[in-house]
C-alpha cells in the first residue's frame, strides 16, 4: 500500500507534467489562433525588404550578402528558375516546400506558409523547423527570377537573457518541487502520529499525549483527539467501575440468598427462624429485581439516541399522583408535606419523567428522619419549567455532591443498604432530564437538608 507521502509526491509529479502539458497546449493553441499570422506578416515583410534592397542594388554580391543575412539569425532557401536550391544557415529539419509553392513565388505571388501551417500540428508552429513553415517573395538579379524562402533561426534567437530566464524557471521549478515535498512532509508527519494514536487507542491504551503543537485543521483534529481518547479513558474506567459495581451489587444479595436458604433445609429451624430467613430472601430477591429494573433502564437509555415518547400531559396531575403513592410513608414517619404546584401542561415523555419524580421524592421520604418536613415545588416560567424537591434531611456532604450522579455511587453505603438503595436512581434522573434538554441542581448541607432543583425548557 503507497503511503500518503509517496502519494503526494506522485501527485505533485503528475500535476506538473499535466499542468505544463496543457500549459503547452494552451500557448500552442494561442499562436495558431492569434500570433500566427502576425508572426507570419512580420516576416513576410522582412522578406520584401531583403528582396528590395537586392533589386536595387545591381551591384550586390547575392552571395555575401545572403550569407550575412543567415549571419544575423535567418534561414534562407533560394530557388532560380531551373529549380537549383542554394541554402544559407543552418539547415531545415524537415525540407518539405511544396512545388506548387515555388512556382507560385517565381510566377511573381508571395507565399505565406507561417500563416498558412496547419493548426493541428502538435508542435507549436513558431518552433516547426519545417521549409513549409516559411514565407516566399520572389526577386530579380542580374536578369533572372529567384523564389526566397525565409524564416528566423531559432537557435540564434536566444539570446543570454533567454538562457537566463529559462535557467531562473528551471530553479524556481527545482525550488517549488522541493518546498511542496517539504511542506507535504510537514503536513503528514502529525497524521503519521494520529495514526500511531489511533492503533494505541484501538488496542484500548488510553495514555499518552500528542505532541502536535498547531494552530490549523490538523492541529484543531489532534486536540479533538486527544480529548476523544481522554473521554474514552473516561468512559474506560466507568466501564470497568460499572462492571465491578454490578458484580458487587449482585453478589451480596445473592450470597445471603444462597446462604439463608441453606440454613432452611435445616429440618430442626425453628419456625419463627424459618419465616425470618424466608423474609431476608424475599427482601433480597426485591432488591436484585429493583436492581434489574433500574439497570434495563440505563441500557434503554445509553442505547437509543432519542428514546422518547413525546406527548402533552398534565405535569401538575403527574407530580401529586406520585407524591399519592408514598402517602403511607409519610403518615409512617409522622413527616409533615407542603405543595405549591401550579397548573402545567408539558411535553415530554410522562413514563420517563414519572420515574424522576418517584426517585426525588423517595430519596427525600429515605432520608429524612421522623417529623421532618418535605416541600415541593412546581412552576411554569417564561422559557422553562422548574421542580423543587426540598427535604430537611441527614444532607450530603460537599465531595459527595460531586459524584451522587455516578452509577452505583452511594454517600452512606451501610445506609444505602438498610433502605434499600442502589445507587443508580439519581443516575437515571439525570440521563432522562438531559433527554429532555434540561438540567438538575442540588444544594445540600450535613444536617441541614437537600435541595434537588429541575428544570425543563418548554418543548
């Protein structure tokens, strides 16, 4: 498999000679349409004027002065009338003269085969070293007619400033080739360590920084993947906590299980012992299928992008029905109630949001002692909705706060596990708020209480 730089200086190679290939194409092209027949009416007049000054000069040596007309730059091809070609200058590469076209000069018209060279050729036509690619006038000497082909000669039409400008192309070719070889190597060696980082991170190694210090696309692409590998470390250590969690979770419950059912095949368990062992079991077998609810929750909310069912409903209705449910324990712990709800049509997912209110408010029935108080609140504002759920409650100290919405998390394990807790409740409120664009606060102080504050924004 080529690599990208090999691939680039291929690239690089194939622009150049398509560029100068079209470039030649294009200029060639021009000459025909445009400068051909300038360049051809330029010349015709210079042949006019030599053969001018031949006729008005009878005692001109034709010889030296043809010769010195060659010396100066011209290739010259004379034909008299019994066809005798002499030659002055270097010679055509291809001798191609028609002799249509050499009696039509000695009959006494002119012949215009720069304008007239076909356009189809491939070489540009002003460097075409044919004897077609001439213009003829005839002249008279001494008596006798003779066809004069002229055309420059290339070669001695370049002069030191044409060397010099080709050789100044030439290096800055040189140069423009090296500097993009350079510049591609620039550019592909923080790719090459993007590709290193992106194997590590495939092979699950989530350490390590880029040391691509840019301010382009591809630096903007290395921050974003560094942060990527930073939240996929993350995410690593979540997994790997979540996991551990899960085991510990369900292994508890099971061992007592495991363990008390033991101790009811003992024939001789007294029967009051016997009940008491069967109701530790049930109450372990309600705790892993809580556990299970809630963790079949979590998954249907991490898999799908937009699990919600939306529709109007009455929040204000939703919220007293679920605070209904738990009358019982209220009246239990002797704890006193205040509600400030206002009337509030919502749209949302009211399964989702009902198990938001049921976790809130349970948590604040959880932890709050005998004869405390709850307070509940429910507004509608100009662009959201917010719900308050005030306990005066035991309260969360300050580094628990900071976690109480990671999975599993508990502030007081040995508490969580008398009432019964999981530790993915306040998991699952805060995945289904963000669902639904909005976010939850707490306050809370040891002793003191807790405060959760949610807000929705109007759908």
């Amino acid at each position: 498999m080529r690599s990208l730089y090999g691939k680039f200086i291929a690239m690089t190679a194939a622009i150049m000679v398509i560029s100068g290939l079209i470039a030649f194409l294009a200029v060639n092209t021009y000459y025909h349409q445009y400068l051909k027949g300038q360049n051809d009416e330029k010349n015709m007049t210079i042949g006019k004027s030599v053969a001018s000054f031949i006729q008005s000069n009878e005692g001109l040596d034709l010889e030296d002065y043809l010769m010195m007309q060659s010396a100066v730059g011209y290739k010259l091809y004379v034909v008299d009338e019994q066809r005798r070609v002499i030659r002055y200058g270097e010679p055509f590469r291809v001798e191609n003269l028609a002799e249509k076209a050499i009696d039509q000069v000695l009959n006494g018209d002119v012949y215009h085969g720069m304008r007239d060279l076909p356009s189809e050729t491939f070489v540009t036509g002003f460097f075409s070293n044919e004897s077609a690619n001439t213009v003829g006038v005839p002249f008279d000497y001494k008596g006798k007619t003779y066809a004069l082909f002229l055309r420059p000669d290339i070669k001695m039409l370049f002069t030191e400033v044409h060397y010099i400008l080709g050789g100044m192309v030439l290096v800055m070719a040189v140069i423009s080739l090296l500097s993009m070889l350079m510049v591609a190597k620039k550019l592909i060696d923080p790719i090459t360590a993007l590709t290193v980082a992106t194997k590590r991170v495939g092979e699950e190694q989530f350490t390590g920084t880029l040391d691509i210090q840019r301010k382009d696309e591809i630096g903007q692409l290395a921050n974003s993947f560094q942060q990527m590998t930073e939240k996929l470390s993350e995410n690593d250590r979540i997994r790997k906590e979540f996991i551990s969690d899960v085991s510990h979770d369900f292994q508890s419950p099971l061992l007592n299980i495991k363990g008390y059912a033991q101790l009811l095949l003992d024939d001789q368990l007294p029967v009051e012992s016997r009940k008491s062992y069967a109701s530790i079991i049930q109450s372990e077998t309600e705790r892993l299928s809580s556990l299970t609810k809630q963790l079949l929750l979590l998954t249907s909310l991490d898999q799908l992008s937009s699990p919600l069912e939306v529709k109007a409903f009455a929040l204000d209705e939703q919220l007293k029905e679920t605070i209904r449910k738990y009358r019982w324990l209220l009246e239990e712990k002797e704890m006193s109630l205040s509600m400030d709800i206002d009337e509030v049509r919502y749209t949302g997912d009211p399964a989702f949001l009902e198990k938001v209110w049921e976790n809130l408010v349970l948590n604040a029935l959880k932890y709050t002692d005998i004869g405390g108080t709850i307070d509940i609140l429910l507004a509608e504002q100009d662009n959201e909705i917010r719900v308050m759920v005030r306990d005066t409650g035991i309260g969360i100290s300050e580094e628990s706060i900071r976690r109480i919405f990671d999975r599993f998390y508990r502030a007081d394990d040995s508490r969580t596990q008398e009432t019964g807790g999981t530790g993915l409740g306040l998991s699952i409120v805060q995945q289904v708020v963000k669902l639904h664009g909005g976010t939850i606060d707490v306050a809370s102080y040891i002793g003191e209480g807790t405060t959760f504050t949610v807000r929705l924004p109007k759908l």
